[in-house]
C-alpha cells in the first residue's frame, strides 16, 4: 500500500477536491452536476473503485480523468478521505 502523501500535498489535494470537484459536487460536497460525495452518499461503493473513476474518470459522462493532476496513491487517499467525511478546507489568514 503506498504511503499517505506529504502533509503539504494533502493540503493542496484537499483544495483540489474543495475547489475543482466541488464546482460539479456542490461545494459541500452534497451533489450538484455531479453526485454527493458524502459519506452517506458513498457509503456502498468500495475504495478502489471510487479511487478508480477519480484517476481515470466515467467516460460519457461529465466526470474528467484527474491523471493529470495526481497519481494512483493520490487518488485512493482522496477516496479513503471521502468515505470518512472529507477535511475542510483550512481557514484563510
């Protein structure tokens, strides 16, 4: 399994999925274009494959690959983070 990304990485992965999933997902994350991403939401679906539709996307559908902007790991700690409610993001200074 591979490690947890740097705690500077996890930040700027939490603004990502804040920011960028948010703009489909509802800033929320309680489902807009796209589907709730909450816990509950996700409650049946497996890791690996919410990791999967991250890195690769859902062809035919709105949802873009994210390969581009993360790796493999990247993506399985974004989902692990989805299925246990995920950070907020930090407050502004």
């Amino acid at each position: 399994m591979a490690a947890d990304p740097a705690p500077e990485r996890q930040q700027q992965l939490v603004r990502v999925v804040r920011q960028d999933c948010g703009s489909c997902h509802g800033m929320r994350l309680g489902g807009g274009l796209g589907p709730a991403l909450t816990p509950q939401a996700l409650a049946d679906k497996p890791v690996d494959g919410l990791a999967a539709t991250i890195f690769h996307g859902r062809p035919g559908t709105p949802m873009p690959p994210w390969r581009a902007m993360l790796d493999e790991g990247e993506a399985r700690w974004i989902a692990e983070r989805l299925l246990t409610g995920f950070p907020e993001l930090p407050a502004s200074r």
